[in-house]
C-alpha cells in the first residue's frame, strides 16, 4: 500500500536519492501491467482531429462528446460539471468538466487530472502573425488527457481494490494573452479546476492524493520536481520520482527543482484540500520552459513523442499497482 511504500522511501531517500535503482534504495515493485504508448497516440491524434478545442467551439464541443463516450465505454461512470465563467476580456466562456470514476462503489479514491482545452491564441508564436490563431494543443492538452485515456482503458483489463477518478478539466488555458492590453490582473488560467475544487469541497469528496497532468508528450520533455508540489504532496513527489528512476525513466524524470508553476493541482490543493502534485514539462535551454512549441501553431502531434508518455503512463501504472 501507499503508505508502506512512502515510508521505504523516504529511509531511502536519506541515505541519497540517486540510488534509486540499487540495493536497499529500491521499492518491491509489484506486478503491474504495460502501458501502451501507440494506444495513447492515437488518443492524442483523435484529440487534435477535431481541430482546436477552444472553449465554446464546435470542435470543443464535438471532442468533450467523444471524451466522455470514450471513458463511458472503458467501463467508467462518467458525469459531467457545467458552468459559465468570465475570460479576461469580460466574455463568457462555458465550462465543462468531464468525470469519469473507475470503480465508483470503492470509498478508497485516487484522482487523476488534465486540461482538455486549447488555448484560443498561439501568443508565443515565433510568426507574431499566429498571434491570434487558436493552438492544435496536441502536447499542452491533449496528451494529458490520451495518458489518463490510457490508463483507464488498461485498468478496465484488470481488477483494483479501489477506486480512480479521472478529471478533465476545461478553460485551464484561456489566460490574458501576451499580445492583450491587460490591467495587471491575470488571474484568469486554471477557472475549470477552480469551480471543480470549490463544488468538490462543497459536497465533501476526498481522494487519497491527487496527480495532475500537463503537457507530457513533446519531443525532449523533461519533469523537474515542481515547487507546490513539493510543498503540498512532497512524500508523493519523492515516490514518483523514485519508481521513475527504479523502472528506467530516470532521464525523463531528474532530480532538478523546476520552478513554482500556477496549474490545475493548485486549486486541488487550496480549495479541495486534498494533496496534489504536477507532472509538468521542464525544458532547459529553450525559449520557454515548458517547450518549444507550448502556445505555438507548431503543438501539433507530430511533435509528440511516444516514449515520453510511456514513462508517465508506466509509472503511474506503477504507482496504482503497488497501492493496489
């Protein structure tokens, strides 16, 4: 269980995280099954095949149709949370979250999360006239959720004594554009997951911890260990961390701080109360941390890379086999 392995760990960890594949730093593993990269590609693919899901689109709204029917056919009860909410620019934006709970009857829960919207405007695009284009968002969005897809579809092959929850969140990414005359107040990304944490603390839900994921398919990603989820779920992180290096995916998975980054776990931290963390893109030496392509017309699938959602998938399958 998840609580025997974190006290392995953190032994291990005192005696230097670098050894997290040998002697006594290693965590019994258990028997887990594969997690199937190509599988998620094509979740990715059919994702960005409806063109960019820009909230209120009829690609948004055609892709959260074949989002929710594909986690309802994976043997998932799924339910939808709907609202409005105000964009930078005053303008409503509908809000749909999509739920989907693996093993509803079980009261022990865990909660995975991703965005599933496309930022309207590619405003870190290297051609300023691709400012205003809406983003294919095949990376920052899409692999998030195909990971999770994944992962469901594995857990419908085989039985778990608890329960997991699956959220995909909407208008995570719809903050003041760099191009906007702004009046300094950008608190306008994340507005998904913080009517999803408010409505979640509201009827009591808990989860033993929660992983969100953001952007973990682009070609060199790599997951530096990200400040608030130090500071909210560190023991989780360590673990993480750890079973990556143990499985082989140490070198997408380093043991560098990357920054403090303002994302969907937040509000699962501050508002739902239950402990977080983010596995986010790092890049170093890049125009921007979190990737070459991250709010460019150049986030489409043929820059994702299979093998980097295999360490993600793979390790997480890890994680939940061995709290199984």
């Amino acid at each position: 269980m998840f609580t025997t392995a974190a006290m392995t760990l953190a032994a291990a960890s005192c005696n230097g995280r670098g050894k997290a594949a040998t002697g006594a730093d290693t965590i019994a593993l258990a028997p887990a099954p594969t997690f199937a990269a190509d599988s998620a590609l094509a979740y990715v693919e059919k994702q960005c095949a409806f063109g960019a899901r820009v909230p209120g689109s009829a690609a948004h709204q055609a892709c959260g149709d074949w989002i929710a029917g594909k986690f309802k056919a994976l043997g998932c009860e799924v339910s939808e949370l709907k609202t409005t909410v105000q964009g930078y620019d005053g303008n409503s934006l509908p809000c749909r979250n999509i739920q989907a709970r693996f093993n509803p009857e079980a009261v022990d829960r865990i909660l995975l999360t991703a965005h599933w919207d496309s930022r309207a405007w590619a405003d870190h695009d290297h051609d300023p006239a691709n400012h205003h284009t809406p983003v294919v968002a095949a990376n920052d969005g899409a692999s998030g959720v195909a990971v999770m897809l994944e992962i469901a579809r594995t857990l419908s092959l085989s039985g778990l004594t608890y329960g997991v929850d699956f959220v995909c969140f909407d208008v995570e990414d719809q903050g003041t554009p760099e191009w906007a005359e702004s009046s300094g107040d950008d608190d306008f990304w994340c507005l998904g997951s913080r009517y999803w944490a408010e409505q979640a603390f509201a009827v009591g839900y808990q989860a033993r911890f929660a992983i969100n994921l953001d952007m973990v398919g682009g070609r060199g990603t790599r997951f530096a260990l990200e400040g608030f989820s130090r500071r909210y779920a560190s023991t989780l992180v360590d673990l993480i961390w750890h079973l990556a290096h143990q499985l082989g995916y140490g070198e997408y998975f380093p043991l560098r701080e990357g920054g403090f980054v303002t994302d969907d776990h937040m509000p699962v931290n501050t508002i739902a109360h239950i402990p977080a963390l983010d596995i986010i893109a790092h890049y170093e030496g890049s125009s921007s941390s979190f990737g070459p392509t991250w709010h460019t017309t150049a986030d489409t699938p043929d820059a994702i890379d299979p093998d980097v959602m295999q360490a993600v998938g793979q390790t997480l399958l890890q994680l939940i086999y061995n709290d199984n």
